[in-house]
C-alpha cells in the first residue's frame, strides 16, 4: 500500500471491466463501450483510435499498431500484426547511391504504409461485438467537436513543433504554434476519413479518395509510394513468443517486433541476484543498463522483417543470455557492446481493456517519432509515421530497407501468464525504451513484490546510444555513483515512457488498473 501522505496514484479496482491508458478521455469512451455491450476488443479499437485525437503527435490512423489477444477459455494468445510494409519501390541501393548512411525521419523513405486501419479492420470483423461504426462513433464526434489539450500533450507538443511540415503544420499547428493545455484541437478532415471508414471498412482507407490523396501527397514529397501499395496492405495473425522469469511468462510480439528484446534482457537479469539490491540504487541499475545494452545490440544484429529474421532461436536462448551475462562487470561499465558481443553472436501510445468475461486486450499503436515523418496528406491531414527510419542502408543485413519488406518496430504490447493462466494484460510506451521498461516492469513485480501501480510509479533509466539518462526520481547520490561507474549520465529533459496494466485477480474477482502518473491518462472500470 503506497503512502497517503505522499502524492502518489492509487490503483483502480472495478468487477465488469476495465481500461488503462494515457488519456482520460479514450479511458472514458473504452468504457462506455463496455457498459454498452461491447467487449474489450471494441473498447480498445475505440479508445486507440481516439488517442489519435488526444495525442496525436503519438498515434494516429497514418501509423502502426501491433495486438495481444486472450479470449476465456483458450490457453493461447493471439498476435495481430498491423506494421505496414516499404513502399514496392524502396531500394537501399539507390539511398547509398545518394550518399544516405541511414534512412531520414523526416523524408518520405521514411514513410512505410499505415498498418493500423487494416488491423482495426479485421480485429473488429474477427472478434468485436459491436461492428466497427459504433466503436468509430466517439472518435469521428471528438474529432469534429474537438478534444481540449491536455498539459502532457502539450508538453511534447511543444518539443516537437518544428516537426509538421507543409500540411502537417497547417493540420497540427494552432496558429503556426503547439497549443496551450486546454485549447481545443479538432481535426474535422480526419472524422470524414473515419466515417468513411465505418461505412466502407478497410477499402474506405486504402482505396477510393483518401488513399489517392496519400499518394499523391507522399509522390510530391518525393516518394515512391503507389496506389498498389495501399490496397495490398494486409495485417498477419502471427504466434507470440515468449519467455519464462522465476514462473512468470512473459508474452511478447514475434519480429519485426522488438518482443524477444525484453525476454532476452529477462533472461541476461535472471542471472544476478537482483531482490538483494536496492530498487532504486546504483548497483540495480547498472546491471540492467548492461543488460539492455546486450540486449539491444542482437536485436539490431538480428531482429527484421519475420521473413527475413533467422536467429531468434538465438535470441530466445537461455545459453545465449548466459554467456552474454558474463560479460558484465559489475564494477565498469561496458564502453562497447558490439564489439564485446561479437564471440557470443559469432553464428551469425498504449491501451489495454480486460472485460467482463475476462477477455484481455493489449494493444500498442503509434506513428513512431514525435509527429511521424511530419509529413501529412493534403486534404485530409492524415499525418505519415516514419516508420522506415528502423531499416537499415547496410548491405545484406537481415533489416536492410527494402520494398515490400516491415522494418524493425519498436512498439510491444506485453501480457504476462502464470502457471498458463494470462494475468495481466501490460504496455510500456517510450520508443526504444519499451523492452528495457518490459524488463523493469516484471523485475519490479517478481523480484520486489511491488503491485503493477507501484511498479509503473518507481524511477526509470535507460542506457542507449552511449547515454545513460537517469529520472529525478533517483536521487543526486545514485547518478554520481552510477558516473563514477562509467556511466555517461543526464536527465532527461522529459519523463522515460509511460504505462498501463491490468492485474486480473480470479480469486476475488476483481480487476486492478494501474496507469503511468508520466502520462495524463488513469484506468477506468465500471
């Protein structure tokens, strides 16, 4: 139990069902779904779908999104993959002729096709209750009516406002500038879009005239993308992979997500003794920085495309993460991992809804950097993810960009199974953090006994990109300690990622919503 003297959150308790997510308005509209019959597969297209709304420099219907699914009465997750593909005529040969070394954000050869509607799609067609023009209605409402800016979102829009251009600027900018909290953002061209997706499904998107009007607008850009690419758009029902941490099952996303990240940085962690550390000291830290930065470099070492991935075996080895713990000093850290890893490999914006009969949905969905590619269509503002900046320009790599191909994503959905029993749908935003913050979330839960709330609310750091960048919430003593280790220490000028879960408790019957205090959203049940 947190301490009521100190400002803190409390975590949500409700029987019938339940949402966690950043905005309390897309919390609202998920429940409102679920008092009106819906299950939690309507909920949750519902409120993602509003959050393109609330924060749209995170999500949006021109982005991706990636789903874990538990029906009551299956033993198995199911795995929705929405990452859309390289336009037909992307070649890394020709960006390396232009001198490129890696693919720009800001550019359409950054601009892989909108997965997310596809997936909506089908989901909804394959296992919601209430079609998809109702679990569309709120978001075509909100995005006429308008939705008041909330000071999160305006925060992170303020960091970004240089990203739209051309007519993304007109579409997110208010009078040439980010919004204040409070003022009201409306996108009516995007309700149209909406709408004629909850008459036409699928089709209303990627053909006819919005379709024509990406295309269009990406080819002035400079982009090859086609009508052909549109319309062969097409989610993948994949099988998750997961990983097993002192009898807690981690469920993961398969490639081209980054799942198996975190159940390899799980398994490199396994070997320390963690729960005789301080949570929140300098030694705990540390080891987890040096297990990321293992972790973090196979997946850039393997992780692709699914049809191009061929050492994920490798990855999900407890061999593989033993003989890369060994390799940590406890004492120093590690200057390069690549280098270092090299004997080992020789070989080679969230939303979860559970409803009233258990069914559990963690889904992740977002345009990649803040604002995408900052690149919009020009009648109807659909804002482009730059989702083409996780390929690689390095020839012959197994992410080596490509037409047709799936980059490397980095958004994960997360659920957690005990003794084969799903537990608690989880997600943790925040770009390449999200294994990382997976990795903390379970260690927090299984090696501190914290409960999801308190495990969400503690400190984070995260080393990447040879930065390690260390919350407030540690104290002046830890980042020095953590310097002297070697560390390149600084705080981050914003809060580390954000997240949600929802702890299912059979025994009493009650679902336990937790939701990030970085974020402005909050878990809702009824």
């Amino acid at each position: 139990m947190r301490d009521f003297h100190q400002p803190g959150r409390s975590t949500v308790f409700a029987s019938n069902g339940m949402c966690a997510t950043s905005h309390p308005l897309a919390a609202k509209v998920a429940v409102q779904m679920l008092e009106a019959g819906g299950n939690a597969v309507d909920a949750a297209i519902a409120g993602a779908v509003l959050l393109g709304l609330c924060e749209p420099q995170m999500t949006g219907i021109g982005g991706d999104c990636f789903v874990l699914l538990h029906e009551p009465g299956s033993k198995d997750v199911v795995a929705l993959n929405g990452s859309g593909r390289a336009p037909a005529g992307l070649s890394a040969m020709e960006m390396r002729g232009k001198k490129m070394t890696a693919v720009p954000v800001d550019t359409p050869e950054a601009v892989t096709i909108p997965g997310a509607i596809d997936a909506f799609c089908q989901l909804s067609k394959d296992y919601g209750k209430l079609g998809l023009k109702v679990a569309l209605a709120p978001s075509i409402y909100y995005a006429n009516a308008g939705v008041p800016v909330s000071p999160r979102t305006s925060f992170d829009w303020e960091l970004a406002a240089t990203a739209p251009k051309g007519a993304a600027s007109r579409f997110y900018l208010l009078d040439g500038k980010a919004p204040q909290p409070g003022q009201v953002f409306r996108a009516p061209e995007q309700a149209e879009v909406l709408r004629r997706i909850a008459e036409q499904g699928r089709n209303g998107f990627y053909e006819g005239e919005v379709a024509e009007d990406m295309v269009a607008s990406l080819q002035a850009a400079g982009g090859c993308h086609t009508l052909d690419d549109f319309a062969a758009t097409k989610c993948d029902y994949t099988k998750p992979v997961s990983g097993d941490y002192k009898g807690t099952e981690l469920v993961e996303h398969p490639p081209n997500g980054q799942g198996a990240t975190a159940i390899l940085m799980n398994n490199i962690l396994s070997a320390f003794d963690l729960p005789s550390m301080d949570p929140f000291g300098s030694e705990r830290a540390h080891i987890e920085a040096e297990a990321a930065k293992l972790a973090y470099d196979a997946r850039n070492r393997f992780i692709a495309d699914a049809d191009h991935t061929a050492r994920l075996d490798h990855m999900l080895s407890a061999e593989t993460a033993k003989r890369l713990a060994r390799l940590i000093d406890p004492k120093k850290a590690i200057d390069n991992a690549h280098r270092l890893t090299e004997q080992v490999h020789k070989d080679t914006i969230y939303i979860t809804v559970v409803d009233k009969d258990l069914m559990s949905v963690s889904l992740i969905y977002s345009i990649f950097h803040s604002f995408g590619s900052g690149i919009a269509s020009d009648k109807f503002g659909v804002l482009f993810q730059n989702r083409g900046a996780g390929f690689t320009l390095e020839e012959g790599h197994p992410n080596e960009a490509g037409g047709g191909k799936r980059p490397m994503h980095t958004i994960i959905p997360g659920m957690l199974r005990q003794a084969g029993e799903v537990v608690m749908p989880f997600g943790v935003m925040g770009g390449a953090y999200q294994p990382n913050g997976h990795a903390r979330f379970v260690t927090n839960l299984v090696d501190f006994d914290m409960h999801p709330q308190a495990a969400i609310d503690a400190p984070r750091c995260f080393s990447d990109a040879g930065e390690m960048k260390v919350e407030r919430g540690y104290s002046d003593a830890v980042r020095q300690e953590l310097s002297d280790l070697g560390h390149n220490v600084s705080i981050p000028e914003g809060p580390i990622g954000g997240a949600q879960a929802i702890f299912i408790d059979r025994k009493n019957g009650v679902l336990h919503g937790a939701s990030d205090p970085r974020k402005d959203g909050c878990a809702l049940g009824y």
